[in-house]
C-alpha cells in the first residue's frame, strides 16, 4: 500500500512539472507584442531563432518559428550577412538566393490580398487568372474584385486583360452588335484600358475587375444565377405555346416579337448604379414584365437563340473620345438568309434592315417581310403558364474591399448595419545579422493595420511598409567566455550588447519555478506520508493490546 501512494506522488510530481513547464514556455503569447528574428550558427548549422520581448519584465524568450510568422507577424523569410557571406532562409532552413527572392515576392503578394477580403483572388499564373475571370461571370458573382499575384509569378496582366476585353467586350468601340448567347448577360466593354494603365498594374502586382458598376471599362452583370435558371424554366414551359402552329421561323419570329410586346410593360427608372438593379435582363422582361428598350431587345435575342434562330442585340450608339452612349436599342434577325430588323419596344413587325451596323458581313433585307396571314400565339395558355412563376427574391450581394454597397454611400454591411471600426496593427522587422562594414543596405518595417467591422469580420487591411537605417548584429566570445550578442549602427557603432545568458532567461525561469513545484511537492508528499505511517502505527499497537 504504501509503495502504491509513494509511486502515485511521483506521478502527480511529474504531471505537476510538465504543466509547470508548458505555462512558463507558453508565457509570451501573453506578454509578448512583438518579435524578431535572429540568423545563428548552431553547432555548426547556419539557421534562424526567433525571439519576443516581455514587455513587462524585458525577458526575451525563444519561441517557435511559427507563433513568430502566425502571431507576431514576421516574415518567414529571412536573410543577413553571417561570417562574410549572405545567408537565406525560409523558417529555420536555410534556401538559395532565388528562392528567397521569390518567397519575399509571394509573400508580399500574400499581405496585400489581406487588404481586400472577400474581394482579394489571389493567382499565381496567367491561366489560373483566365479561370478566375469566367468562374466570377459563371457564377455571377457581383463585385471589385483585385487579382494579386508576385512580380516573379510569370503573370502577364496585358495577356490577362487580352482575354478579358475578347470575351467579354466588343472588337472594337464602334462595334454595336452582339450575340445574347455570347454577352447578353453582362453589358460588354466598351473600351480598351490604356497601355500605361496595364503597365502600371503589372508594377504592381494587381488587376481589377468589376462586376456590378454601369461603366464602359468593365463588363457589369445584369442577372443573377438564380434568375438565369429561374427563367429559363418559364421559357422552355412558354416555347411550345409560341411555336404550337407556327409554319415557318417567321411566324415563329413574329409571334415571339408579338408576346414580348403584348406583356412587358417600358419602365423608364432611375439610374442605377449597379447595373443588375436595372431593368434590363431577360427575368426583368419575362418574369416581372416590365423592362427598357435593351431589356426588350436582349428578352427578344434571348427567346430567339432557344428556338434556334440566329439573331443579334444592336445599339444605335455615338462614341466620343472615352465616352460611349446608346439612344436606344433593337434587334436584327435571320430569316430565309437575310437579316430583318425588328423593334420589339415599338411592335412586331418584321422590316427591312435599315439601321447602321459596324459591320458589312450580313446580307441585308431589303423591304419588309409580308406578315399578313400569320396566326397569333395562345394569350390563355400562355399567360396561365406564366402565373405558375411568381417573382423570386431580388436580393443581391456585393463584394468590395470596404464594404461598400452601391447605390446606398457610405460604409455598410451587406446586411445594411452601420460599420464600426476596429483597427489593429501587427509590426514585424526584417534584420540584417552580423555587421559588414563593406555593405550598405537597409530593414524594412513593415505594419498590417487590419480593420474589423462590429461584427468581427474583416473588412480591410493597410500595408505600410518603412525602411530604416541598418541595425547590424554580430555574435563574439569575450574574454570571460560569455556570448554576446553586439548591435552596430550603420555607422559602425555600437548601440547595445545583449548577453546570451539574457537571451536564455526563460530556460532559467522555468528551471526556477519547477524546482520551486518540486520542492513545494515534495514537503507535501512528506507531511502526507509522516500522517500515513503515524496512522499505521497506532492501529498495530491497539492491536497488542
């Protein structure tokens, strides 16, 4: 019994010990606010510890390379000159020239995405920059998205944008026609950004997109995915009814133009700044029945590609320098090898082709196709088909690096709460190590001011980066057989020298504190076993007796 209890105190002793150990070893995560990193030669090894300050007592402690990157904010690259040679390392391993060189890029890249949220598409090639591109219009999402990538990635911001403006704008400013199956969803761009601006951005390291805003420069989203789907479902329950009886693709055309016009009311609104706001899509003109001239017109192209009929959006537009407008908008379709135009805002009608195109490639119809004998669609069965498909939510969200929301100013959550404010900031220094009177160089400070919302969520982050003059470090022997640790201006002169027993004081703490849990445990194990054996002992000699 006895060997029992003493084996259980020293278990207990033990357990006591390693708490001890991971509280004091744990300790500056919570007195800590900053830390540095130190380029050393261990045993041999070039590698790189990392430190932290208590700012109440002035101990440094060595921590782990992560809690330096993930809770201190330092880079985990780093470099110094080291015994006459310049040393690179990501962490603790070192790395060659090159590779350093790119990790600082890409890391940099890394920090400045954090300034944009939910808005920030981090690349790292051209293709992948191409794929982000059509994932935004695939999936319709809505916003000013920054694609950040490193200046030693390979990406190419004049190809990326090559294929922008290709997909997703016309050939040219002039050109005022397009295909809905190819850009009827988003207004496409007008205008090619200049070459300075690409330059510019590739500087950089950015390239931006938006989605949602009424502007020539970028190709705006008129329809959500849900409302895509949504009304394709009414269509393809509609088309039957339109076709049923039809003869030929002109009485098919006729009769599509016809139920546009019968059931979609012109609702001239305001201007929006979000052009998904409009009234200009496809579930404006069929599902909610009101629309303008290019909602009309891109309802009209939209039914005509589902029945198989090639047909074309045409903007009567006027360009000046950098400005683009369109009075008003309408269609051409092919019918028996020729291209008719039709007016769907101001009737049904099948004319001869008589509108300026930016283009000679059609063979134009030359007088208006003879209509008369044509039968009308089913007006009961089509408007019964129609009542099966009520307006759905219209709610849309916007991503941008501040929270804005267009259309409502100012900073607001998405939810339409006010943004309250909370900045942070985390400071790391990159150090050259060893002092080199031969080499001019200098520290970057950077600082990452990281803004919350009242909710906690970020909504933004500031880059601030700062060089300083050289600190260099170098680690001596002394005469007594003491490291230390002797910090130069850049002038050569010596600003401070920092012991190795000061840099290790932590090892000492936690060695003081458990000897003191040692000792303290086993005066308790003692007055508790001195209590055991009295105990004994008076139970035997009541038992003589």
């Amino acid at each position: 019994m006895k060997n029992r209890f003493r084996i259980a105190s020293y278990i207990l002793l033990f357990i006591i010990c390693i708490i001890a150990a991971i509280s004091v070893n744990n300790s500056y995560s919570l007195t800590c606010n900053s830390a540095y990193a130190n380029i050393e030669n261990v045993n041999g090894t070039y590698t790189v510890n990392y430190y932290c300050q208590d700012i109440n007592t002035n101990d440094t402690y060595k921590i782990s390379a992560d809690d330096a990157i993930n809770k201190f904010g330092v880079s985990r690259y780093q470099s110094g000159w080291y015994d006459g040679k310049m040393l690179y390392f990501n962490k603790t391993n070192q790395i060659s020239q090159s590779e350093y060189e790119n990790g600082i890029a890409a890391e940099d890249a890394d920090n400045r995405l954090l300034a944009y949220g939910d808005a920030g598409i981090r690349i790292h090639s051209t293709q992948e920059g191409k794929n982000q591109i059509d994932a935004l219009y695939n999936n319709k999402k809505l916003g000013e998205y920054h694609f950040v990538f490193s200046s030693r990635e390979g990406v190419s911001v004049k190809e990326l944008y090559n294929y922008y403006f290709t997909k997703y704008g016309v050939s040219t400013t002039d050109q005022n026609y397009y295909r809905y199956s190819l850009k009827g969803e988003f207004e496409p761009i007008r205008f090619r950004a200049d070459n300075q601006v690409l330059e510019s951005d590739q500087q950089i390291g950015e390239f931006v997109i938006n989605t949602y805003e009424v502007t020539s420069n970028y190709a705006p989203i008129r329809i959500s995915k849900e409302q895509i789907q949504y009304t394709e479902k009414f269509i393809n329950s509609l088309i039957p009814i339109l076709s049923n009886g039809a003869r030929n693709d002109a009485e098919k055309v006729y009769r599509a133009a016809k139920y546009i016009h019968d059931n979609t009311q012109y609702f001239d609104e305001t201007y929006h700044q979000a052009l998904i706001e409009g009234q200009t899509s496809i579930y404006n003109a069929f599902i909610q029945r009101r629309s303008v001239c290019i909602g009309f017109s891109i309802a009209f192209s939209y039914l005509m590609d589902k029945m198989g009929i090639e047909s074309y959006i045409v903007d009567m537009n006027s360009v000046s320098g950098n400005s683009y407008s369109s009075s008003h908008t309408y269609n051409i379709v092919k019918i028996d090898g020729k291209m008719y135009q039709v007016d769907v805002t101001s009737g049904y009608s099948i004319n001869a082709l008589t509108g300026r195109l930016s283009s000679n490639n059609f063979n134009k119809a030359t007088s208006n196709y003879n209509t008369s004998g044509f039968t009308d669609y089913d007006h009961n069965a089509a408007n019964n088909v129609w009542r099966n498909y009520p307006q759905i939510n219209n709610t849309f969200n916007y991503v941008t690096p501040n929270g804005y929301i267009p259309g409502q100013g100012g900073n607001i959550n998405v939810d339409g709460s006010k943004v309250d404010y909370t900045v942070t900031t985390t400071t790391s220094t990159t150090i050259n190590n060893n002092y080199d009177p031969t080499i001019s160089t200098n520290n970057i400070t950077t600082s990452y001011q990281t803004i919350t919302n009242d909710r906690g969520e970020v909504v933004g982050t500031s880059v601030i980066t700062n060089t300083i003059p050289v600190h260099h470090t170098s680690t001596i022997t002394n005469e007594k057989g003491k490291t230390q640790i002797i910090t130069y201006d850049e002038d050569g002169n010596v600003l401070g020298v920092i012991e190795n027993n000061d840099i290790k004081k932590e090892n000492k703490k936690l060695i003081t504190n458990c000897l003191i849990i040692v000792a303290i445990t086993l005066v308790i194990i003692l007055i508790i076993l001195k209590i055991y054996n009295l105990k004994t002992t008076t139970t035997i000699n009541m038992k003589d007796l």
